[in-house]
C-alpha cells in the first residue's frame, strides 16, 4: 500500500501534474490525521474502559473493608457490654464478699482488657498512596469516604485514649504484691504453687478502709465509664460509616 501511494506520487511529479499531485498531498495529509485521531479515540475509550473498571473495583473493595470492620465492631461493642457487666458484678459483690481474693483478681483482668479496634485501610491507603481516588467519577460518593475516613481516625484516637487510661489504672497500686496479681490463675500457673506460697497475702477484699480496697472499686467505676464510652465511639463509627456503605453497595453491585 505504502508503495502504491509513493509511485502514485512519482508519476504525478513525472507527468507534471503539481496541482492534482498537492491535491493528492493534502488529501493524503488529512487522512493521516483522522487516523491518528481515530487512534487516539481507540486508546482514549480503552483508557476510560479501564478507568471505570479499576473505578468498580475499588467500590467493592472498599465495601469489603466496610463490612469487615462491622463483623469487628460487632465483636467489640459485645466485649464492651462484657466488661460492663463483669465491672458491676464485681462492685456488688465487694459489699459483704466472703469470696477469695483470686475470684476478684481474675475478674478485675477480664474488666481491664481493653478493646483495640484496627480498621481495614488497605483499600484507601491504596487509593490514596497512588492517586486513584481521582478515578472516582461519583464526586459526591468521593467526598463522602474522604470524609468518613477522617472522622474515623478521630474516634480511632479516643479509643486510644480509653485504652492508655484503663492500663494506667491496673499499673497504678502501690505494690503489685500487695494487691495480688499473683492470685489470678494464669499468674499462679506461671509462679506455681511454691513461689506462690512465699508471697504477701493481703486480703483487702474484707477490709472496706483498705487503701487497695477503694482503688479496686474506684477502678471498676473507671472501667464501666470507659466501656460505656468505647460503645458510645463504636455506635459512633457505625453511624458515620453507613451513608458510604449504603452508597458503595449501589456502586459495587449496579456496575
């Protein structure tokens, strides 16, 4: 083809026909030119193509994340409302208890354990770290996640603030000894009975004036109030975390 057109050239110049030789040149020239756009258009739609596929994918990934972190909430505002109980059990029981104090030391650990929420962020880590959120055509949908994700790390960073004050409080007596860790069963099976044996033994559980007595049952008041509160930030996620889901399920499941 490419050689036709070159002799088809040579025999216009040869024969002396410049005008219909440039007609031929401008014609060929125009030609060239819608090719090269129609190129250009291929790519350009295959590029879009591929944009809004990655697009799709990104909403269904980021609706999987989503629903991990609720199945996870799910899990910790249950360990929440545990604590709470364990906690009030506990303040009742100290009026009166005849009770041995590794009863009390075991349940006062379980009111401790403090709730570390991590969300899945791979996803708009990703986005974000490559620039992809740019792809997002749904403005309202971007703004939104963008939006959700920061509230998010607010109420990640009062969680950690309920997590560093309930660990500060069970570090906090005068003497660890004294107060009697070892008496929770895991310590005792760590220690074993003979160490055990050569340890203080304080039972302040029976003493309402005791100094350890009122720290415990000040600490179980702390512990039901930051559990109520860790429910409070989960309830919280939740709320803020269900306009984008209802969204990214529209988004996901109609492409």
């Amino acid at each position: 083809m490419i050689k036709f057109f070159r002799r088809l050239r040579q025999n216009l110049i040869s024969e002396g026909k410049t005008e219909k030789y440039f007609k031929y040149a401008i014609g060929e020239i125009i030609l060239v030119v819608i090719g090269i756009l129609v190129a250009l258009s291929i790519n350009n739609w295959n590029d879009q193509r591929k944009n809004r596929l990655t697009e799709a994918e990104y909403y269904c990934k980021l609706l999987n994340d989503l629903e991990l972190d609720q199945k996870n909430i799910e899990i910790l505002y249950k360990e929440s409302q545990y604590k709470i109980e364990v906690s009030k059990k506990l303040l009742l029981e100290l009026k009166g208890t005849k009770k041995d104090k590794s009863y009390f030391i075991d349940n006062y650990i379980q009111a401790l354990r403090t709730n570390i929420f991590v969300p899945t962020k791979a996803t708009i880590t990703d986005i974000l770290s490559t620039g992809k959120l740019n792809l997002f055509t749904n403005d309202s949908l971007k703004n939104s996640i963008i939006d959700y994700y920061a509230e998010l790390d607010k109420y990640l960073y009062q969680l950690e603030i309920n997590h560093s004050k309930s660990l500060e409080r069970g570090f906090a007596y005068e003497s660890d000894l004294e107060f009697g860790f070892h008496y929770a069963k895991y310590a005792k099976i760590a220690l074993g009975p003979e160490i055990v044996e050569t340890l203080p033994v304080n039972d302040w559980q029976f003493d309402k004036d005791s100094d350890y007595f009122k720290q415990f049952q000040d600490d179980l008041v702390l512990f039901v109030m930051m559990s109520e509160r860790e429910k409070q930030h989960f309830d919280g996620i939740l709320n803020e975390m269900q306009p984008i889901y209802q969204q990214l399920k529209m988004e996901c499941t109609s492409r």
